[in-house]
C-alpha cells in the first residue's frame, strides 16, 4: 500500500474510513481489489505489523499503536467480509 493512505501505524481518526474508500474505489476492477486485499491485509495484520515495525515503536506507545492496528485490521476484515 503506497504511503499517501497513511503512515506506518494509523494513529489518527478516519484511517479505517480511508481503508474502506480506497477498497470501495478499485473494486470495479477485480484484479487491483484482489491486490488491493491482500496487501492491506499483511499491512495491517497485527502480528505482521509487529514483525515489521515492532522494534521502531516506543515502548510506553506500543499498546495504544497495536490497539489501533488490531482495531484497523478487525474493521478492514469485517468490509472485505461483508
């Protein structure tokens, strides 16, 4: 996912809505929301996203970011499942 959606952690209001419009945009086109899909979903996979930014985290911010990540993920899984 190219950075203009957001920063490396979604750390500010409307960053699932953000998610969920760029999802609703390309879904015409099958192939690019497949794409789409899957590279949202190991963008923002909690135990991914610690593998790949874990150790560039705060610690005193590490449980209020992880908290937005798995909150990111659940959201972005329930729209991909709907």
């Amino acid at each position: 996912i190219n950075a203009e959606y957001m920063g490396p952690w979604p750390d500010h209001e409307g960053a699932c809505d953000l998610l969920q419009k760029k999802l609703v945009e390309t879904k015409s086109n099958t192939e690019k929301y497949r794409e789409l899909v899957r590279a949202l979903k190991l963008r923002w996979h909690p135990d991914k996203f610690q593998q790949v930014f874990g150790s560039r985290v705060a610690e005193e911010e590490r449980d209020r970011i992880m908290r937005r990540v798995t909150e990111t993920f659940n959201h972005l899984r329930d729209f991909i499942e709907a």
